[in-house]
C-alpha cells in the first residue's frame, strides 16, 4: 500500500492504479502494508481532521415565537460624540447577545475608518432577545451617523423604525445636529424618547440640558431618562422605556410578502446582502422573489437576523428587521429603497427613500491610468454600500479617464476616498471640491440644444459664458449655529464675510445661542466648519440642511501658464471673491511648478482681465564669466543675446504640469 502526502485522500482504486505505475517507473517506494490497528489511527485522525477542516455553521434560530405585539424597532440618534455607540454596546451586553468585556468599544462600527476617526459612518443592525415582565421581546436597534455628512444615512434607518432613543450629551446640552434629527424622528411621526447622557462627568449638568429639551422640542422634562452609558448606570432604565413607550409596528402576516431594501454590502462570494424590513407576509430560504425597481426573480439564498452578526433564521416575519441573500451578484441590482415581493404575488411597491442630493462634486481619476479598471470596480462596490454618491464619466487631458462624483459634504468625500484606500487599495487623485451651479439660457437656440431653459453645472470646464444666460444661481442652505453666547459677535463676523444673510436668532438657556443664516453652499463646503471651531474654542456646533438657489455674481476664473489655460484648475468664484482666490491659487502653484531655462507666468484671468499673476523665474547661466574687464559693449552684446534665445526659447516651450505639482495644489486646496 502507497500513502499519500496531506490530509486530503484520494480514491483507493484511483491511488493504487498510480502507484503501481509510479512503482513500475521507479519512481515510488513500496511500503510495507499496515497493520490493522496502525489503519484503525490513520481512520480515526483521518476524521478528526476533516472535522476540524469543516466550517461550524451556526445554528438557525426560530423567530415565529416573535408575535408582533412583542416586536419593537428603534434607532439611536444624537450629535456627533454624544455617546450613540457606547449606548448601543451597554445595550447589546445587557441582552446578553455580547459578553461583558472591557474591549467592548464601538461593537457596531466595523468600519476601519470608523474606528479611526472615532466616528460612525455607516448604520448598523443589531437584534437583541430581551426578558422582561415574563415575556420574551424582539428588539430590533439601528446605530446612526451623527455628522451633518451622513444626514441620508440616518432618515434611511428611520423608515425601518417605530420610535427612536434621542440622545443629549449632559455637559453639551443640544447642539445643531440634535436639533435636525430630532426633526427627522418628528417628520417621520415617531416616538421620541429623550436620553440624557454622561451624567458621570465632573461638569454635567442634566437639570439644564431638562429645560433645553423641555424650550426647543417641547418634551416634559419627567420623560427625560438620566444615564451613564460607560458605566452602564440606569441602561436598564432605557430598554424598559423602549418596551412601554415605543408602538409594535402596524403590519400583516397573512398579507403576501412585501419588503423594504434600506440597506445593502456587497460580499465577493455570496453577492449583495440586503438589510430588510418586513412590512407584510413571511420569506424563507428557496422562495422566489422579484425586485420592483429592475423587475428580476431571484431564490432566496438565506434569510436571518444581525445579532450583530449574521446570524441564519428558518423564516423572516412581518414586522422584523433582518437581512436577505438571493444571489443578487450585479452591484447596480440592490436598488436602495426597493421592494421585494414573491414571484406571481405583485403588491403595490413602497414608496422608497427620497434620493440623496449631492452638495460637493469633486473629479476623481486613478494615479495611474492602468489601474483605472480596478478602480473602477471598487467606486461601483463601495456604491453599493454608499448609495448617497452619484457618479459621472469624465476626463481630463492631464490626468486622464476618470469620474465627476456627487458627495454629501467634505467629511462625506474624505471618508470615501479613505474608504477606497483601506478596503480596495486603490490610490487616487482627487480634484478641488465645487458645488453644483445652474444657469438660466437666454437665446431659444441654446434652449433646443441644451433641451431645457435652467441647465445645472458640475464641472467648472463646462461654465457657459456670460453672453449665452441671463443669471447665474448658486445653491443656498439654511445653517444652524449652536454657541455659546461669549462667541457670538465673533461667529456673527465670520458669517457676515461668508456672504450670509441672518434669519434668526434664538437663546436656548441662559448662555446659549441658537443662529440660523441663509449661506451660499460655496462659501462654507471647505473650511467653515474648521474657522467655526477655531474662532469658538471648539465650543459651537453646526449642521445645515438644503435651502434652493439663489440668484448670484458668479464668474468663471482661469488659470494661465505663459498665456495656455488649465482644464483642471478652472474654478467658479463669486466676482467680489475673485482677486482673493486667483492670487492663493496663483501662489500655490508658483511653489509647486518647477524651475525652467525660461520664465512662466502664473496668471488668474477672468475673461480677457487677468485679475492675480506670480513669476516663476528661469535658470540663468551666467555667460559673463568668460568676460574680465573690457569694454562694456562686449558685454551687453552677450546679454542681449541670451534674451533673445530665452524669448525664443519661451515661444516654442510647452509646460506640462507635474502630476506631483496637480496633487499638491489640489490637496492645499482642499486643507485650507
């Protein structure tokens, strides 16, 4: 008998057919045959080792003894580092579906760039079994983004919820963020329990933040629950609340199967997994379900609940919350706010999610153009997951193909691209961030081509001339500035030389300010937020929401090298602004561009007027040096000659911009 090498095993006839011939050839060495006993211990090992090898599927878990009266669905919200995350971590300890550890932090940001930043980008599904009064409860918890930037990502989670847990910092008090979620929870007619946190802290003061909660949203103080999220003092306090205060969700088992898409990851091997709430009816593994946006059957693959992982179930029911894999392998498949209902069972569709409105467009083009494929599928996956960002083709002389992409905000942009770093490994090149314009078209010969009067505008390349529209307008959003009231002259200043119009001013307690001020988009997308925090010792907040266009004095800026302009550096400035900007950018490129045997100009032009101009000197040889003493003319001569090879030398040389030189100047652009 022949053994083979591993633990994998080959079938007897096959191997011995082998080895008779590899023994013929010389090639293998008979072994003495085995023992009986010695065959018995290979057996056995034999076992223990595919055993070993086999994954440990867990088990699945019946969720028909969830009846709806004992089903609640909840988010967390609140501003940004209130606490959201702690809170859902003592939550998921307290129903036991996570051991009780000291590395319990941020269970539920699973991102690498959340737990970077300390902060949660994306929404997280947890499903927690709870015990009380005798009675079993179903709680479906949904972890949000507090920042400004993920504002889509939060009114998502909320269609899948019944009520939400609003949670206040009690050193902080309200701050802007607070305020508009607590709108979109009041908007979306959902219970509303209000949650002051960190109570431990040296300096909180939770009566105070009482009276804010009681003057801004008008919730009695008594319904206010104190906590201490780190310490886990009065948690318990929180879930009783959620049974009592929160409505099991309004919906039918026995109607056919309908389904809401609120989410969706993309996974390499088993497709698109799709978060879904269940609206009516039951899904289980092998029925066969059709989307309602691209009209596609799929069979369910597997069905269960996030408990915070993935966690297979026989059956989804009517009112859960619980994710959904039907060998959906497209990324453009899973539709954000899609409805699936069974095959030949059609339902009325729900009326889905409105669709993200981008602020910020920036060009994104791959460092290197052959990697422009690879980054290509990673922009399409991260999509999937990211449903907020539009995408464009687009294309550049100087960098190549690439993409014009739509981003909530700045925070929103640097965290997709740190994204695409750390999760595809993909290195890119992004462009200044700009707002998208419109204008309004004079002439009906432009309204035909272009077929409609108001185009809108994201590329700055694409600015059409002052002669072709009758006005520029600009998009405007309504900001909220919380502050103390020591800061306020000084936030009044920096709002004023932002273009902003005040509209309201409001004190929430005796040393807190609330400002609301109509800002044009442009002026606060880069650097506001940090000049706020700067000028405030980090003390006022603020979060903006989408106020329409407004009519303004925009103008199209170029950026000249020795008279050529650079597709990529074009930016769209308002006219009192223009000076400024030119001459920053002007600057910055003079730094960046590198030395040539002739002198480049670096000109901002607005039009034909160029309104700021920087020098980049040339190399000079000095061709005096042969020359010791003599006549002045010699001299001169020589000179003059050098200025007319320089001035030839000028007319026939081609700049090219550096890459290196594009990326600094774009990054510096973006920092400031």
């Amino acid at each position: 008998m022949w053994t083979p090498v591993g633990r994998g095993r080959w079938h007897g006839r096959a191997l011995t057919v082998w080895a008779a011939a590899a023994a013929h050839r010389g090639l293998l060495e008979p072994r003495p045959t085995p023992t009986r006993e010695a065959a018995a211990k290979s057996r056995t090992l034999d076992r223990l080792y595919s055993s070993a090898d086999r994954k440990v599927t867990p088990e699945k878990i019946d969720l028909s003894r969830f009846s709806v009266e004992n089903i609640r669905n909840f988010s967390i919200i609140a501003h940004v580092d209130h606490g959201k995350s702690t809170l859902a971590d003592r939550l998921l300890e307290l129903t036991g579906t996570i051991d009780k550890t000291k590395n319990n932090k941020q269970v539920l940001d699973k991102l690498q760039v959340e737990r970077e930043r300390g902060i949660t980008v994306k929404a997280q599904t947890a499903s927690l079994f709870y015990n009380c009064e005798g009675k079993q409860y179903l709680l479906n918890l949904i972890d949000t983004p507090g920042h400004v930037d993920f504002s889509y990502e939060v009114s998502r989670s909320l269609s899948a919820c019944q009520g939400v847990l609003l949670v206040v910092d009690a050193n902080e008090g309200i701050q802007a963020q607070t305020v508009a979620n607590f709108f979109l929870a009041f908007e979306a007619q959902l219970s509303i329990i209000p949650v002051i946190n960190k109570v431990d802290l040296k300096n909180a003061d939770p009566e105070r933040v009482e009276k804010q909660i009681e003057k801004v949203f008008d919730i009695p103080s008594d319904e206010c629950i104190k906590i201490s999220a780190k310490l886990g003092t009065n948690v318990e306090r929180v879930l009783q609340a959620v049974i009592e205060r929160i409505p099991p969700p309004k919906v039918h088992r026995k109607n056919p199967f309908k389904a809401l898409v609120f989410d969706s990851t993309f996974d390499q091997y088993r497709g698109v997994i799709a978060n879904v709430a269940l609206f009516d009816g039951v899904v289980s593994k092998g029925d066969k379900i059709v989307s309602a946006h691209t009209k596609k059957t799929y069979e369910v693959n597997e069905v269960g609940v996030l408990n915070p992982n993935e966690q297979p179930a026989h059956k989804l029911y009517a009112g859960q919350v619980g994710y959904l894999i039907a060998g959906m392998k497209d990324v453009t498949e899973a539709q954000i706010g899609d409805t699936l209902y069974l095959h030949k069972q059609p339902v009325e569709p729900l009326p889905g999610f409105k669709s993200a409105k981008p602020m910020v467009f920036a060009g994104m083009y791959p460092i290197d153009q052959s990697e422009y494929n690879n980054l290509k599928s990673a922009v399409e996956k991260l999509t999937i997951n990211d449903s907020s960002v539009t995408v464009h083709r687009d294309s550049s002389l100087a960098l190549g193909a690439g993409w014009r992409l739509g981003f909530l905000g700045l925070l929103h942009m640097e965290v997709f691209n740190q994204r695409l770093e750390q999760e595809y490994n993909a290195s890119v090149i992004l462009t200044t961030p700009t707002v998208p314009y419109k204008a309004v078209l004079s002439s009906a010969k432009l309204i035909k081509e272009y077929r409609e009067k108001e185009i809108t505008i994201i590329n700055p390349a694409q600015f059409p001339d002052k002669s072709k529209v009758t006005e520029y307008l600009e998009p405007v959003v309504l900001g909220t500035i919380i502050t103390p009231d020591e800061y306020t002259g000084k936030v009044m200043m920096l709002c004023q030389a932002r273009r902003a119009v005040q509209k309201n001013m409001m004190y929430i307690d005796q040393n807190r300010v609330m400002l609301k001020y109509l800002f044009p988009l442009n002026e606060i997308v880069v650097d506001f937020y940090d000049s706020l925090k700067s000028l405030s010792s980090g003390y006022a907040s603020f979060d903006y929401e989408d106020a329409g266009y407004q009519t303004a004095e925009l103008v199209k800026m170029d950026i000249l090298l020795n008279g050529n302009p650079v597709e990529e550096l074009v930016t769209i400035v308002h006219k009192d602004k223009a000076h400024s900007v030119g001459k920053a950018i002007c600057e910055r490129l003079k730094d960046s561009l590198p030395r040539q045997l002739f002198e480049i100009a670096i000109q901002a032009a607005v039009g034909s007027k160029i309104i700021a101009r920087e020098t980049v000197k040339a190399y000079r040889k000095n061709v005096l040096a042969k020359c010791y003493g003599g006549d002045i003319t010699r001299k001169m001569k020589l000179l003059k000659r050098q200025a007319e090879g320089k001035k030839k030398l000028r007319k026939i040389g081609n700049i090219e911009v550096p890459k290196d030189a594009f990326i600094k100047v774009l990054k510096t652009q973006c920092d400031k």
